[in-house]
C-alpha cells in the first residue's frame, strides 16, 4: 500500500464513517447538524483527494481502487440510516436505485478488468456531477428533522431525484460502453 495524501484522505473518509453513524443517532439536538457536518467533511475529502492525487501525481491503482470503495461505503450508510429516518417511499426508492446501481456498476467494473477493458467504465463527467448532486441531498436532508413540511427537506428530495436521473444515465452509459468495447 502506498502511503500518500490523496490515500490518507481516502483513509480518512472511511475512519469517519463509524463517528458519523454515532453521531446521527447520539440523543441531542445537534445530532442533525453533527451528523451533516461529519458526512460533508468526508464528501470534501473525496474531492480532495483526488484533487491532490492529480495535482502531486500520486495517482495509484491502489488510490483509485480505494477512493470509489470508500465513496460506496460512506453514501450507503447514509442512505440507509436515511430511509430509517424517514420510512417513507418517497426516499426508499431513489435509495434503492442509487444502490442497486452501485453495485452493478461495480460488478461492471470487476468484469470489465477481468477482460482488460476496465478504462472504459471509468468515472465520466455525469458521474461527479452525480455525485456532487448525492452529497449535496444527503448533506440537507441530514441536517433537517424529519418533517415533509420544510422546504429544505423537499430541496433534499429534489436534489436526490435529480441524482437518481443522472444514477441512470451514467449506468446506462457504462453499460453501452462495455457492451461496445466488448463486442470489438
């Protein structure tokens, strides 16, 4: 393993996960707010890194195997702890679907490295804007109680429905992109 910035950041993320779970469910009023903060800190970490892995040109397969690892772990303990907060259908769905596409884009990627094509589904523009939609929807819907009568709330909803069109597409594109590279 090597040991670098983008990699300790990575690390990092991964470290927070535990304290943002507790942090969520710690009694206070400020559970909300700490919670978001801790789930925010670790979504910059993740532009961070790779920011600086590119920057210093410490990019490593071991970076960039860890980086989406630490990305999946820390979006789906999010929504998970989310749709048990709010048990409603209205985020069980684009959940459902924004996992269920993490780990089907995951198997895409391990089958396409299998076959030596793995550089056709890597990560696109659709895919960071995505992203940066997920967290953004996680960050406020964290940071609000659980009522469907803040206009905050429904911002957090919109934005993650916004996501799940990209969640989609960019699967959609992944898949068309494997499909073509393999058939040649």
């Amino acid at each position: 393993m090597v040991v670098s910035i983008p990699n300790m950041l990575t690390w990092t993320r991964i470290i927070l996960i535990p304290l943002f779970v507790a942090s969520f469910y710690f009694p206070s009023q400020w559970a909300n707010i700490a919670s978001a903060f801790i789930f925010c800190f670790a979504g910059i970490t993740d532009w961070l890194d790779g920011f600086l892995a590119r920057k210093l040109n410490q990019v490593t397969p071991f970076g960039a195997f860890l980086d989406p690892v630490a990305d999946k772990l820390l979006v789906t303990t999010a929504l998970v702890m989310l749709v048990g907060e709010y048990a409603s259908p209205y985020l069980v769905i684009p959940s459902a679907i924004i996992i269920g596409r993490e780990i089907a884009i995951s198997a895409l990627r391990e089958w396409m490295a299998e076959v030596g094509k793995r550089k056709r589904v890597s990560v696109g523009y659709i895919g960071k804007l995505k992203t940066a939609l997920q967290m953004i929807a996680i960050v406020i819907l964290l940071s609000q109680p659980t009522n469907f009568n803040l206009p905050l709330v429904w911002l957090g909803f919109g934005l993650l429905y916004a996501a799940v069109v990209l969640t989609l597409w960019s699967m959609f594109s992944y898949i068309r992109a494997a499909v073509l590279e393999v058939a040649t």
